[in-house]
C-alpha cells in the first residue's frame, strides 16, 4: 500500500513547485489533484473502502495517465489527448480563471482518463465477477465521490479563493452550497464514468469499442471547449 510519500506525490509536489516559480498556471490542477491523491491514501490506510489493495491500483494507474498525457503534450502537443490540449492551451490565457483552469483539468481526467483508467482495471476480471462483487466494485467508485466532497472545501480555500477573492464572498453567503454544486457536478460525471466504462467492457468488437471511445473523447472535448468559453 502507498504511502503519504509515495513517488507519484513527491513527483507531483515537484512538478507544482517548479510550475508555481514560473507562474505557470498547470499547477492549478496540479495541485487540487495532489491534495485529492494525499486524500485518498488517507481513506485507503484508514479502510474505508471495500478492496483497499484495487483502489490503490486503480489510483496509480490513473495518475499515469495523467503523467503520459502531460508528456506527450510537452514534446509535441498535437501527440496529446484533444481534451487536454484544450486543458493546458488554457493555461496560457489569463481571460481563463483559476476555477475554469481547475475545471478543464478535472474535465479531462475524469470525463476522459478515468473512463479508460476503469477499463485497465476491470476488463481482465469482469467476466468472472459475481453480480455481488461488481457492485463492489461500484461502491469503491462511489465511495471515492466522499473523498472528493472532503477535498473540494480545502481546494477552494488553499486555490481558488487566493486568485478570486469573490468566491470567498460568495462562501460567506452561501456558506457549503457553492462546495456541494461542485462536489454534485464531479460526482455525476464520476457517475457517467462508470456508465461508459462498463459499457466499454461489454463490447467485444475491437471496432465498436474504438468507436464508443471516440465518441467518450468528443463528450469530454465539447465541455471542455464549452467550460474554456464561460465567463
């Protein structure tokens, strides 16, 4: 079981340290998605889901596909996923706040990379799980919606408040309702995720899978371009 230190976090951490000193704002997902990493080790240590050993796997692969696209993008970005071309493009223009720039990350990781991250994980035992065990399997992936409702507070006050000081206001008035519209629109889209996902695993044609997928990446693609365009 990994660690608080594990060497994904501590890549992290150095990735958002050197971006914070060049003022480049890919450390603004960066680091919700560190804090939100740190967390779930946290509630794996602290047993809080069904199959602590599979979301710890489940965790690390997801954060290669974030590390693989960010690679990409940086030798050449047109080798990288469209939704996260559209995520790190955006960081470059400062018309683009920090809660669309967050957003846009999250889009893409969720909406995009956990969808295939799901299909890692699942597709060499679907098969031979029991009805039971599947929904295990679901509830792990809900229950992880927890970890992220505990997190969202921490990152609106450590991330976006400091560049958007109105959102502080907007906390004062409304106290947790603005954290709950965040928490409620990830977890539907969490809730989509595994729609997709399952949807992936019951396909045995190579050619309708590549087309399920194509069809996942444009979803992704739409509201991202459509998130980069408010406000």
């Amino acid at each position: 079981m990994e660690s608080l230190d594990a060497p994904v976090v501590i890549r992290m951490q150095s990735l958002i340290i050197e971006w914070e000193r060049h003022a480049d704002r890919k450390a603004i997902f960066l680091r919700c998605y560190s804090m939100m990493t740190r967390n779930m080790f946290v509630a794996i240590k602290q047993g809080e889901f069904n199959d602590g050993l599979w979301v710890n796997s489940l965790l690390n692969r997801f954060t290669d596909y974030y590390f693989t696209a960010l690679e990409a993008y940086q030798q050449k970005p047109v080798l990288a996923p469209a939704v996260w071309r559209v995520a790190h493009d955006a960081v470059r223009d400062r018309r683009i706040s920090t809660l669309q720039n967050l957003l846009l990350g999250v889009n893409a990781h969720i909406n995009y990379d956990l969808v295939l991250t799901l299909v890692d994980l699942l597709n060499p035992e679907w098969a031979n799980l029991s009805d039971s065990q599947r929904a295990s399997r679901y509830s792990d992936h809900c229950r992880v919606n927890e970890v992220i409702s505990r997190t969202t507070d921490e990152v609106q006050d450590q991330i976006i408040e400091p560049s958007m000081p109105f959102m502080d206001w907007i906390d004062k008035i409304l106290g947790p309702i603005d954290e709950f519209l965040i928490s409620h629109l990830i977890t539907r889209w969490r809730e989509s995720v595994w729609q997709n996902a399952t949807r992936l695993l019951e396909i045995e044609e190579t050619y309708k899978k590549a087309q399920l997928i194509g069809q996942i990446e444009a979803e992704a693609l739409r509201l991202g371009k459509t998130i980069a365009t408010l406000g």
